[in-house]
C-alpha cells in the first residue's frame, strides 16, 4: 500500500496521514424530513437532501449560491440547532440505488444561513482544520470511495452505514499547504470544464433556435429569418421530387469488407469490419456513395436515416439500406437537417406498419411521398453551412469538456493515496 500519492507538487515532501475515521469526524444529527415536508420558496432553514447530493451537487457545495429547499417548521429547526452545519463539514448520502451511495459535499458559503443535514444523510465535521476543499474532492474519488465498495449492503436499495464509515481510514498531507494546492487544482479545472459545458449547452440551445427560426413552420411560405438578399418564396417539394433512387450492386465479398450501419434517433452512421466466413448470406451486396441519402428500411420508424458523407464512400451495405442521390434542385446538406426534423421521422413512423415490438419494415414508397418547403440552392447552402458551422463549435466544445473530464479523471486517480 502507497503511503504517499504518485503525483505531488513540486518542492512538496513528507507522508501522509492515515487516519481512522472516527478520529477525523464527530457525526452530527440529521434530519428525516420527506421532499413533501420542505418548501422550495423560503423558510427557517435550509435543507440539505441526500436526493440533490447524488444528482445535482458536486464535491463542493456552495450553500449560498445552490438553490436548497426549505424547513419552515421552527420546532425541527430548534430540535437541530446543535448540528447546524458550517463551511468545511461534509455531509456524506447514505443511500442510493447503486453504488453512488457514500458521495459527499463539503460544504461552504455558510455564512449566517442556518443549514441542516436532511434525509438520508450523515452530516460529519472535521476535528482538525482541513484546507477548504480538499475532503470533498478526496472523498468522492476512488481512493477513498473504494473502501465503501465491501462496507455496502442492500440489492434494490444500496445503503452505508455510520458504523461501517468507521472502519474507513482518512488519508491527507500533513500539511494544509499541500491540501490547498490539491483542492485548488481540481477546483480550477471544474471551472474550466464548467465553462466549456455552459458554451457548448448555450450553442445547443442556439442549434435548437435557429433550426425553429431557418425552417419553413406551420402553414407559412417563408421562414421566420432570412440571409441577406432572399426574398423568393420557398415552394413545397415531394421527398421523391428531389432525391433519385441510386444502386451500385457488387458480388457480396468473401475475403472480409467494410460495412456501414445507421443509428437510429438520427445519431449518424458507423462503420465496422465483417470478417472473412462471417459475410451476409446474400449473393449480392450495395457500394455505398457520398452525399446520398440512406435509410435503414428495418429501423426507419426509430429515425434510422442519413446523408452520406466522403468517409461512407466504397462501404457496404445489403438491400436494407436503399440509397437516393440528390436532384440538382436540393443540397445534401441542407437535406440533412430537413430529415433530422421531428416531423420527417413521424413520417418514416406512419410509413413503417408492422405489428407489435420492433418489426417494422418502411415503404419506400410512402416515405417518398413526405412533403416539405425548400429555397432555392444557393439559400439551401447558406443555412446549411451556417448549421455546420454551429455543429462544429457544439463538437468542439464537447470534445474539449471530455478531455478535461479524462484529465481530471486520471489526476483523481493519482493525486490522492
């Protein structure tokens, strides 16, 4: 066993402490007050509920800026005035329904709030001054979350108890410098991962906008925003106007190939390799094309459609995923957010019968007959490519949040005993 982490700040040295944890808390008295008991608009007290520490709250709980319930009865309040909470305590969920159970908040932002410790939830404050922070980033990482792992009992409902965090043991520096840098590294990189979740949230919620505002709605010609210089009115079009039926059938292979598969929900394609021996029992598969439409007639009613891209070219699909190219009257891309509306896929839903469960076949026939309101060319691109634009940002923003989410991964697992 480690006695000190594999990760340390520079000029910084000693062991750390191992320390049992009944000598590093007092537990303190909680309440068992339901959701039903408390007010969401104001009263006495507030209220800390195991509920919100598993869902909303993270390592560190701000109590002045986080939106917490109320206890407006002033007898409960007088009843749990001694465990009345302060900034630097940790209030640890023991319940939960999988092995969350034993995350923890430590608290701040206290000040003059009365805070209590709500239902299921035991409430423990430090007998030594720790550095703001670091019990509740140590507390919820794996090093200390795996001792609870054996101490956990239940199936359905999973549940710690006070004498089983007994048998825990606390590891800390020895010094509060060294807490402190710990606390403030991890604390400035849940800042910088909550700034690149607000961007990519807010470009979402701009997506979603626009999509309303640069499409044709309802019974109108023309969409609520424009670009620049267009003011045709835009004219309602048959899937089956504007998109052809397109095949390119080869010989199935029997040395191994790529194939291309369709999610469903409108979430793309992906692509996987078919072993030599392991090839559809078909005599005849389909090359797939760039900037076709396609469609997975067996899971067309669960949205499974696309429009193909350079990277799809040359893979293989079988009879089940009928391909279309575009007429010069439609742009590929614009086509793409035209069949991710929610309006197409309770289409691709009214044109696939079948009974109960998942057989459901479409027919192409019908899906063709899908009636929308398109621009001309040149307006198809410009919204097009200004919805790419968006959906790159929105990937660039998520891309960033999980590399800083793996960077605080790995560093959890290695700056802490």
């Amino acid at each position: 066993m480690r006695s000190n982490p594999s990760i340390r700040f520079d000029e910084i040295s000693g062991k750390w402490k191992h320390r049992e944890f009944n000598k590093v808390f007092n537990i303190l008295k909680n309440n068992a007050l339901s959701r039903a008991e408390l007010s969401n608009e104001c009263g006495i007290a507030k209220n800390i509920h195991y509920g919100d520490i598993l869902v909303k709250f993270g390592d560190i709980l701000d109590t002045d800026k986080a939106q917490l319930p109320y206890i407006t009865d002033d007898a409960i309040v007088t009843k749990y005035a001694t465990s009345a909470l302060r900034d630097g305590d940790v209030i640890i969920a023991d319940t939960a329904e999988d092995e969350t159970v034993g995350k923890c908040c430590e608290l701040l932002g206290i000040e003059k709030d009365i805070v209590i410790s709500g239902l299921h939830t035991i409430p423990c404050r430090p007998q030594e001054e720790f550095a703001s922070g670091y019990l509740g980033y140590y507390m919820n990482s794996d090093a200390y979350h795996m001792q609870l792992l054996p101490l956990m009992q239940g199936t359905k409902v999973t549940s710690i108890s006070k004498a089983a965090l007994s048998e825990t043991v606390i590891k800390y520096p020895c010094t509060k410098e060294e807490q402190a840098l710990i606390s403030q590294y991890f604390c400035q990189l849940d800042y910088l991962i909550g700034i690149h979740q607000d961007k990519h949230d807010k470009m979402v919620d701009v997506r979603k906008s626009m999509l309303e505002k640069l499409f044709v709605q309802g019974e109108r010609i023309s969409p609520q925003i424009r670009f620049g210089e267009y003011k045709v009115p835009w004219k309602k079009v048959r899937l089956g106007e504007i998109v052809v039926p397109y095949s390119d059938p080869i010989e199935t292979p029997h040395g191994g190939y790529e194939r291309l598969g369709i999610r469903s929900y409108g979430k793309g394609v992906f692509h996987d390799y078919v072993e030599a021996g392991k090839e559809l029992g078909v005599a005849q598969m389909h090359r797939v094309a760039s900037h076709n439409l396609i469609v997975n007639i067996t899971f067309a009613w669960e949205h499974a459609v696309a429009i193909t891209d350079d990277d799809d070219a040359g893979k293989l699909v079988s009879h089940r995923f009928p391909q279309f190219a575009m007429t010069d009257d439609i742009y590929d891309q614009f086509l793409k957010y035209m069949i991710l509306d929610a309006r197409f896929r309770h289409h691709l839903m009214l044109s696939s019968p079948g009974g109960a469960g998942r057989n459901r076949v479409l027919k192409v026939s019908e899906m063709l007959e899908y009636e929308m309101m398109i621009p001309e060319v040149e307006e198809q691109k410009q919204i097009a490519d200004y919805l790419n634009s968006l959906d790159e940002l929105i990937s660039l923003y998520k891309v960033r949040v999980e590399k800083l989410k793996n960077i605080r991964m790995a560093c959890i697992q290695k700056m802490f005993v």
